[in-house]
C-alpha cells in the first residue's frame, strides 16, 4: 500500500501535510502573487493527487491556501510565456492543467476547497473540481479568460458541471465577477461562512465526513459519476442492485449495519474517537 509517509511537500508553493485521521491539507503557497500557479506549480498539483489518489490512509483532501486571495489563476509570466509558445507547445502546456483538473475531479476521497477569498480564471477551474466548496463571505470568482482574448477552454467541463451551461453561457462570456453569495446560488459553493468562521466550518465538514464509512464514502462518490447522465433502464438497475449487495455483505457495510441494530459507534468513529481531533492547519503555510 502507498501511504501518505511518502509524500513530501513539492516545493515552498505547494504545501502538504496529513493529520493523525488521514485529512490531508495541500496548500497553494505563493501569496505574494495571490496563489497565481504556473507549469512548475500545475506539475507539482498534478503530482500530489496522483500520489493521494494511491494512499488507502488518506481519507479527505482538503485544497487551501495562504494570504487574501484564494487563487489569481495563471500567472502573468507564465502566460507571456505562452505567448510566444508554438501552437504544438501550447498544446502540451494546456494538456498538463488539463490531467492535473481531471485526477483532482476524480480523486478517490473526498475533496473540500477551503476559499478565502478571489478565485479567478483557473482557480474557478480547481474549485468546481472538489466535492465540496466552502467560501468566506470575502470570496470573488471570475472566469476572466475573454478580457485576455482567451477562453476557459481546460476548466469548461468542471464549470459547466458546476454552475450549468445557462449559468457558464453568460460568465464564460461577460467575464463578470460575482460574490460568494451569487457563486452558492449557481452551485459553485456549497456554504458560506465569515472569514473568522472559515476555519472552524472545515473542520466541522470534515468531522461530518469522517463519520462515515470510510470505503463508502469512496464508493458513493464513485457512484455520483458512475450514475450521473445515465438512462434508467436495466443494465443500470442491475449494476447499483450489485453494488449495494456488494457493500452489504463487506466488512464496512456488516460493521456500520451491526453498530446501528446495536446502537453503538461503528468501528471506524471509535478509532478517531481515540485519534487526535482533526485540523486542516497543520502547515506552517496555512493562513
């Protein structure tokens, strides 16, 4: 089994760090340039969730970062860099944010963005790929591509999952910012929170998370992609009838059955009963 022991923090831009209970926090570290993330820092993202994806001690991801802003997209250098790119250059440079976008969507566990506050062009892009959203009532979002002559081509199918195509119509579009309230509205963000809240409101998710089965957790966030868009006819009624037979009969599912008739904890809220509490703070680099 891969475990978490084996990772180590990329570089002083990208943080990680995990808890005694398996929450791992990776944290964008560049706010003197308001978290902007160039090909160096993509790389580096793109390295970490392949290697979280691996770990069976890893339960959550929490994604954060340091300073005012939450993520100002690209970086300014590295797009005049691109700028004088060729067009077969361009394309690698697009196709790695694009792996990095889609092994964070598809993480195994459960992903929390913690976003404190402007997220703009791709930092839109990471948000609509985490399972769950959680934004101080400082934060802004815009998908700012067009003001640059550019489009959010790489992140346009986790946004318009995210907020919907009437919703990604108008923004991708008009370039328009919008505010925490307007971004729980569309979908973007699941609760907002005072900044002096934010903190607290992670860790209370991540508590609400680790209650659960952990290989359920997995398994219904599998389920949500597995599902999503489908006809109902019977290929899928026999597919998730053999899944929920499946974890019925595991050890999870027998453990989590038996502890309910019994009207005790299961067996995994007794280990972290015994664990130190969660944090989702632990980087020298958080803040």
């Amino acid at each position: 089994m891969f475990s978490h022991s084996n990772i180590k923090s990329p570089s002083e831009q990208v943080l990680f760090d995990v808890d005694s209970l398996g929450v791992a926090t990776v944290t964008l570290n560049n706010a003197d340039k308001h978290n902007a993330f160039d090909d160096s820092i993509i790389y580096a993202l793109n390295q970490l969730f392949k290697e979280i994806a691996l770990c069976d001690d890893i339960n959550i991801m929490v994604l954060a970062s340091t300073g005012k802003s939450f993520s100002a997209g690209a970086d300014l250098g590295w797009m005049q860099r691109m700028a004088s790119y060729s067009y077969e250059e361009n394309l690698s440079d697009a196709n790695a944010l694009a792996q990095m976008l889609k092994n964070l969507n598809f993480l195994p566990q459960p992903t929390i963005a913690k976003v404190q506050g402007a997220a703009f062009g791709g930092a839109v892009g990471l948000a609509s790929c985490c399972d769950i959203v959680l934004a101080s009532d400082k934060a802004s979002f815009c998908l700012s591509e067009v003001k640059l002559g550019l489009i959010p081509a790489t992140i346009s199918p986790y946004v318009v999952n995210a907020i919907g195509q009437k919703a990604s119509r108008r923004y991708f579009q008009t370039a328009e910012r919008f505010f925490a309230d307007k971004a729980q509205q569309l979908g973007l963000v699941d609760e907002v929170y005072s900044l002096t809240e934010l903190d607290s409101a992670v860790t209370t998710m991540v508590k609400t998370l680790l209650a659960n089965g952990p290989s359920a957790v997995r398994q219904a966030k599998q389920l949500a992609f597995d599902v999503s868009y489908q006809d109902i006819d019977e290929t899928l009624i026999k597919e998730t009838s053999e899944r929920i037979a499946a974890i019925r009969v595991s050890s999870e599912g027998q453990e989590g059955l038996t502890a309910f008739f019994e009207k005790r904890q299961p067996a995994w809220q007794a280990t972290q009963r015994h664990s130190a509490e969660p944090t989702t703070s632990t980087n020298k680099g958080e803040g």
